[in-house]
C-alpha cells in the first residue's frame, strides 16, 4: 500500500505517512468486521478521507441501484457539521460527484469559486474539491468527495495519489459490507433507519403466533402526519425528509426498547406493542412528543399525529389494515387525535370509498345543479342577491345536498372542479337574470380553490363581462386558518382587484376570527346562525342579544354590509330589523329553488314589487345543504 512520495505542489499541508493510510482503511474494515450499521461504516470512509487529505468537508455517494441515473449521498460532512445540505438525492449530471461517477476517473478543481457552474452539492465557502470513484468489480458504483474552504487550497500530487489508494482501499472494504449489510438494508427504512413494513409485518406474525399460544391480543398503532404536505409544498422536500427523521426520533423515545417502531412510506408509522401496554397512553405520548415544534435549519415546523389503535388476533395485513382505518376516522374527527377501531368505521369507509367513485364520475358527468336562496333587504323586504346552493342529481339516491359530499370533495381536492363547474354556471344564470333584474349572485369559494393557481384569471374568464364583476360575491369560509395556506391573501386581493366583492361565511365560528376583519380585502359580513338561535335560547346564561347587536354594529362600523343567516321565524327576522342588520335570508324567507323558480320569482317582484310581507311562502321542501359554493351579498339595489 505503498503511496507515491513527490514532492508537494504549492499550497500543500505535507506529506501524510503511510501509516496513515493503512490506519484509516484498517478504521474502515474494523466497523465492518465487527457487523456495524452501514450508516456508520458510511461514515468512517468520509471520516477517513478527510483526516487523510485534512479537509472540512466530503461526501460519499452511491448510484441509485432502482434509477442510475440519480446518486444517492449515504454519508456527509460539511463544515458546519454533519447537517442536512447534503441528505438528498441528486442527478448524475450535478457536481463534481457526478462526473466522477459518469466518467469512472479521479476529478480535482482548484478555485471552486471562479469555475464553479452552480451546483448545489459543494459546502458553502468551497474553494478546492477533489473525487474518485469508487469502484465494485472494475465497475463504478458511487464518489468519494473531499473539499475545503482555505484560500488557496491545491491538492498536490501526493494527495491526489494518497486519496486514489484510499479509495481503491475503501472500495473492496465496501463491496464486502453492502453485501453483508444487504438482507439488513431490505429490511431498513433508508432515510430513518427505522424498520420498514416487512419488519413490522414479520415481527407482527411472530407475535400473533405467540399470542396463539396463549399470549395476550395483539396492539397495533398506525399514524399518519397531520400538515406534512404542507411542509413539502412550501419549504420543500429536504426539509420534509429531515423533519421525517425528526419525528422518526420522537417516535422512537416515545416507545419502550422491545417495541418496533416501522415507517410505512411516506408520512406513515407504525408501532407494535410487545407485551402488555396502555395503548391510549402511548398515543396520547405520541400525540404529545409530536406537537412540539421542530427546529429544522432556520424554520420553526408545526405538524401533529393522527393515530388508529387496533388489538387483536386476525391475520397481520387485516389488523395493519383496521389500524389504518382508525387513524382514518381519527383524522376526520379532528388533527392530532386518536381512536380504537371498531368494525362500524370500516363500513363507514368503504361508503366513502364509494362515495368517492361516484362522485368522480359525477364530475364528468356534469351531475350537478345549483338551486338559488333568495335573500332580501331586511327593511323593504325586496330580493337583493341569490345564493347559489349545490346539488347533486344522483343517479341512484336522488337530488342530494351538498352536505352529503362535500367533505369528500374537500378532502379529495374534487372540490376544485366542482367549484369551477358552479362558477361557470352561475355566471351564465347570473348574465341571463341582469337581463331582467339588477340581482346580485353569491357563491362560496372554498380555500382549495383560492390555492389553485390562477384562481382570479378563472373568475375573470366566468364573468366574461356579461355583467358588472361588482354583481358576483364570493363567500370564504375558513375552515382552516388563512394564514397556513400560501397565497390565499394574495389571491382574494387578486380577485378583488377584478371588481368581484368578498364575503365573510359564517363569522363567529370556526377560523372566522375578528382578526380576519382587518386582513381580509371583504365588503360582506354573514352572520353565522348560531349567533341568532342563542336568543332564543333560554338556557343561555350570558347576553346572546347582546352579542349579536355588537357584532352588527361592529360590521356598520367598519363599513361592512351584513347579513343574518338562517332565518326561520318571523321574530328573528324582527329581532335583525331592529338591531339594524342590512341583509337576511332563511327558511322563514324563502326556500331555495331551482333557476326556473328563481326565475319566477325574480319576474313577480320586478313586476309587482310586492314586499315580503305579502310574498307567500314557496311550497319548495328543499332543505338547504352546505352552503359551499355559492354565497353573494349585494349592494342595495
């Protein structure tokens, strides 16, 4: 192993000894030997290379046996430390690694900074970086990359031959432990080094053949990330994956040391609990170690945990299965809970399941109709605006509400089609009534929607200047805070800009905060019906008049239109009139009605002007559904 002995070129930091060498491989075998981990016999080799050529930074990374044309960095350092830079895949085309691996020869730059074509791979400050490859059977399998940050640096002959030994060295040492480590690696989760579902599956036969003997049931936990796609979308996939291998740790110390902690893919863990346990008091910790926030480089990450439990002795796919079906129901019935298993939620799901099917075709299909609420000035009793309400003419089950769907359409991004089919539609309703009437048209936007890209140009293309933009009002409901969806703000401000007015849906409840009222560009506040029934309420012990003559006179005085929401008796809609509330609409008023009934009654009062107190009620036994897509207040006509 002897290594050349020229003399050193300008900036060299000397000679390194033989002994040096052989030490550093003899590191590397030693690990090996001895069964390590890969990771840290991944390690050793970059730890080696950089004590040999006394550099602060380095890398070692192997092709992607399952895409050759990516390489995957399995050890790193860097010269702030071992960090997260370096944990990503990367093409073969990218660095000096890559052309190390795509030419199969050694590979030195020396004024990295002025050469340098904007690869992203070297630490920040490089100044010289050298590589070879390493090879497995005279074929080329990865790089081993060693840079530094000093003014100056050159990598002298003597170096450039001691890393070339080192790496042929390494090489055959490595060969070695990927084929001892193979059978491990197959059963290794890659980026947490957590087991994978095999492990899980496995270990869960072997305890379901124990509990046959006699032993206890068998406890399952199956979790899910709450917000992790958020993450991705907005501060990218590195920061996904080490926030992965964040919660990967908590999971860990979460847990006792006999049981298996598995990542299923993606955002998905498992757990198995061996030997008796409080399965509630383990997802209850979970749940708790996971809402800490994560420090990942400079960003401060919320995500919480959803979990299913399941215990039993069916077969291991059915209870991993069951246990995935209680996260399910979990997640639905709110973030960062958990829930048992019961044979009902599996019902329950394929339903949904069903539903789902159903209601892709239904889109394709146009199965869709919107039936329109009046809603009228309080005072004269006159139709000021539509809302436009959604339904579905099921083929099967008849004409359904929007409640019955909707949720699936939120959760499955559906309703961004859908959404855009009830623009579209009633914008053509809308043109056609101008015609006849100055009527205003509200529909409800979803925040799904406000996400897609080039919300305001679909809203501007639906208007197609068929009538004032003025005419249509979109009502947002918040069913998540605004502030945890990219762009939104933006979008409503873009939308606004068009001449469309916005409205607050249902303010009072949920995320609909008086925050909202200074960060949102609104015309409109929609009182939510809660607000109204409190009144009546006898059992109300505090104000609830009160309050809601507060929250209309907060709306006059911040220069809003408002409107009282379901109405259904002739004292309530009293009750509004006095407290000065502009708008209403509600059972009490009117019912919703197709566009050919809607159409009717537009056509009376135009030609009668009959007030509200003389308006019959429609014998229409609709009842009104979600109030997703359509919602609109209006000027006073």
């Amino acid at each position: 192993m002897a290594v050349p002995t020229q003399p050193d070129a300008v900036g060299g930091l000397g000679p390194v000894s033989d002994q040096a060498l052989v030490e550093a491989v003899l590191a590397v075998q030693s690990l090996v030997s001895r069964g390590a981990a890969p990771t840290a016999v991944y390690q050793a080799v970059v730890d080696g290379a950089l004590g040999l050529l006394r550099g602060d930074g380095g890398s070692l990374r192997f092709l992607d046996l399952d895409d050759p044309e990516w390489m995957v960095a399995v050890a790193w350092h860097t010269s702030a430390g071992q960090g997260e830079r370096w944990r990503h895949r990367a093409p073969v085309t990218e660095g000096l690694s890559g052309r190390v691996i795509t030419t199969g020869e050694p590979a030195v730059l020396e004024d990295y900074q002025a050469v340098q074509t904007g690869s992203q791979l070297a630490p920040e400050g490089t100044q010289a970086i050298i590589g070879m490859p390493i090879r497995e059977q005279q074929r080329v399998i990865g790089s081993l990359v060693v840079s530094s940050t000093t003014a100056g640096r050159h990598w002298t002959r003597h170096e450039q031959a001691l890393l070339s030994s080192y790496a042929e060295h390494v090489g055959v040492v490595l060969a070695v432990a990927r084929a001892s480590s193979a059978t491990r690696e197959a059963l290794t989760d890659a980026l947490t080094g957590l087991g994978n579902r095999r492990v899980l599956l496995d270990r869960l036969e072997h305890e379901l053949v124990r509990g046959d003997r006699g032993g206890e049931p068998v406890t399952v936990l199956f979790m899910d990330l709450d917000g992790f796609k958020l993450v991705n979308d907005s501060l990218g996939h590195g920061v996904g994956d080490q926030l992965l291998v964040e919660v990967a740790e908590r999971l860990r110390g979460a847990i006792r040391d006999h049981d298996v902690c598995a990542r299923l893919g993606g955002d998905e863990f498992a757990v198995l609990l061996i030997g008796a346990a409080d399965p509630d008091a383990v997802a209850r910790r979970i749940i708790e170690v996971v809402n800490r926030p994560f420090q990942i480089g400079t960003n401060e990450v919320f995500v919480s945990i959803s979990v299913g439990i399941v215990r039993g002795r069916d077969e291991a796919e059915t209870l991993l299965g069951h246990a995935d079906v209680a996260m399910y129901h979990a997640k639905r019935s709110g973030a960062g809970g958990y829930a048992r298993f019961a044979p009902s939620m599996q019902a329950a799901l394929l339903s949904r399941l069903t539903l789902r099917t159903e209601l892709r075709c239904a889109i394709a299909r146009e199965e869709f109709e919107l039936h329109y609420q009046p809603i009228f000035h309080l005072r004269s009793g006159r139709i000021a605006a539509f809302e436009g309400l959604l339904r579905w003419r099921h083929p099967d089950r008849g004409l359904l509400p929007a409640l019955d769907f909707i949720a699936v359409a939120e959760q499955t991004g559906m309703i961004v089609e859908i959404g855009r089919w009830a623009l579209r539609h009633g914008c053509q309703q809308l043109a056609a009534w101008r015609r006849r009437a100055p009527i205003t048209l509200n529909l409800n936007v979803s925040t799904r929607e406000l996400e897609a890209p080039g919300y305001a140009d679909i809203v501007r293309d639906a208007i197609a200047g068929a009538f004032p933009p003025s005419a249509l009002i979109l009502e947002v409901t918040e069913r998540q805070p605004l502030d945890d969806v990219p762009d939104v703000l933006e979008t409503l401000r873009a939308v606004k800009a068009l001449g469309v007015r916005l409205a607050l849906d249902d303010f009072g409840t949920g995320y609909g905060t008086l925050i909202n009222l200074s960060r949102l560009p609104i015309d409109l506040l929609k009182i939510a019906r809660p607000f109204l029934d409190a009144v009546q309420d006898e059992r109300e012990e505090h104000n609830p008049r009160g309050l809601l003559a507060g929250t209309i006179g907060l709306g006059r005085h911040l220069g809003l239109t408002t409107i009282g929401a379901g109405i259904e008796h002739r004292e309530q809609r009293d009750l509004l009139t006095e407290l000065g509330c502009d708008l209403g609409q509600g059972f009490d008023l009117g019912h919703p009605l197709d566009a050919a009934g809607a159409g009717q009654l537009l056509d009376v009062e135009s030609s009668q002007g009959a007030p509200m107190e003389r308006r019959p009620h429609q014998p229409w036994k609709s009842v009104p559904s979600k109030q997703i897509i359509a919602r609109r207040n209006t000027h006073p006509v």
